[in-house]
C-alpha cells in the first residue's frame, strides 16, 4: 500500500500543494509496458448499466431531489506492478467525515458533461489525476446517500500505468492511498463495523488504513459483481474504531446484519 501525501518542489496554482518532481518510469512500465484492462473490470464495465443498484446499497432513490454526485474507482497497476485502487483520506479539518477514506469525487456541477466529466474533474482537483491517463470502463447505477441527501454514480476507470497522484487540494484531502486490491480481498482484512446505535457495515481492516461506510460498500459490491471476492467471515464483528464519531442511524443499510 502506498501513501503519498507528497508536497513536491514544484510550484502549484494558488491554494493547491505543489506539484511533486517526475517520477522515473519503472521497472515495470519499462519492461511490460502500459497494462491493458483486466477481464473482471471489462466484463463488470460491459453489463456496469444493468447492475442492480441494491448490490452497492441498501437506500431506495429519492423521487425527487438529492445532490447529483460522482465518484472515480480508478483502478490500475502500483509501482510493483499490483492491480490497485485509488482512495484519498480526506482532511482532519473538514467539518463532515474528516479523516475518512474515500473515493475521488463530489458534486455534479452544471458545467460537468454527465458524471463521467464530474468524477474526472474532482479527480484531477483533489489528487491530480489526468483524464488523458485512464481509460473509463463502465458507469454504474446511481446510489442514495441519506445522510448527505446525494445520488451518487460511481465510474469505473483503469490506469494503465502507475500513477503520479499527491494531495493537490490539502483543504479536502490529506494524503493518497493506493492500495492493492489483494490486501483488501484477504478474507483477514474484512469485518462487520457496527455501533450502539444499531449500525453494521461492511469494513476493511488494514494495517495502516480503516475503510468503512459508503466507500467500504462500494468495493464490496465490486467485488462481489466481479467475481474478485474471497469467502470471509461475516459474522465478524468490531466496533467502530471511535475517532470516526457516531454514525448516523440513516447511514444503517443493514439492519438484520451485511448482505
């Protein structure tokens, strides 16, 4: 698992950290070339439109309202060569889900061409990540968040080559995470986070990093839909790590415990 929260020599525009210096190709590129999109991500791209959206989550769309939103499941190669994910932890000094993990994204504005447009240009603002360096393979179903009224698409995009992403907006990210998918398919690494006030949630358990909530849920449908998923206990148990706060009761999709 790597972690950048890299703030590199190069000056940025005005209120955004500085680009870091070029980093060499690697052995991998070099020798292998750019890596062409897996057949699990193509196959779940192809039928991405037909997914049923109670496989990501557990809330009916609203029938009106909610905050069009977009998120970017930008997965690809690390540095050694690993099928990854791109997560960011978001900054200590927000006023909703500080410290949390999660995928680049946010707010469909009007200016955006569709959530495809939206979760690339978030991606670019928070982690500085280039649109002309993935390839987007599939838009799945809209998803509802109650607890921040959003109807959220998540796009899935593959990076053929490692990417060179840092903390580009400090004020909304505090450091990237690219994580290889391997670690978070260990049956080991997968629990049940729950909380006195009844909530259960999907959860990945890392050494150095906690992946709960919407985020969790997101990878979990994935890679169910994908066939990555390995068996795990899902009778395993273990409360919410308590620097996350109390999780509001409209965030309990799983109330007889995790589908």
């Amino acid at each position: 698992m790597t972690t950048d929260p890299t703030r590199g020599p190069g000056a940025g525009p005005p209120g955004e950290a500085p680009v870091p210096e070029t980093v060499p190709e690697t052995e991998t590129e070099t020798m292998a070339g750019p890596a062409p999109v897996p057949d699990w991500l193509a196959r779940l791209g192809d039928r991405a439109t037909d997914v049923d959206p109670t496989r990501l989550g557990r809330f009916h769309l609203p029938e009106q309202g909610g905050r069009a939103s977009a998120v970017l499941m930008c997965f690809g190669p690390d540095a050694a060569g690993r099928e990854s994910v791109v997560l960011t932890e978001r900054s200590s000094g927000l006023r909703s889900h500080a410290g949390q993990v999660a995928f680049p994204g946010g707010r469909i504005d009007p200016h955006d061409d569709g959530p495809v447009a939206a979760a690339l240009r978030e991606a670019d603002e928070e982690v500085g990540l280039r649109a002309q360096d993935v390839t987007v393979v599939g838009l799945l179903p809209q998803v509802y968040l109650p607890v921040s009224n959003s109807v959220v698409n998540a796009v899935l995009a593959w990076a053929p080559r490692p990417l060179q992403l840092w903390a580009r907006s400090p004020r909304e990210v505090e450091s990237v995470v690219v994580v290889p998918l391997e670690e978070l398919l260990d049956p080991r690494h997968r629990i049940v986070a729950t909380h006195p006030n009844g909530y259960r949630g999907h959860a990945f358990e890392l050494p150095q990093l906690y992946v709960w909530g919407f985020t969790a849920r997101l990878l979990s449908g994935v890679f169910e839909l994908s066939g990555l998923e390995q068996p795990w206990d899902r009778s395993r148990t273990r409360p919410l790590p308590s620097r996350f706060g109390r999780p509001r009761t409209s965030d309990t999709p799983y109330p007889g415990g995790v589908s």
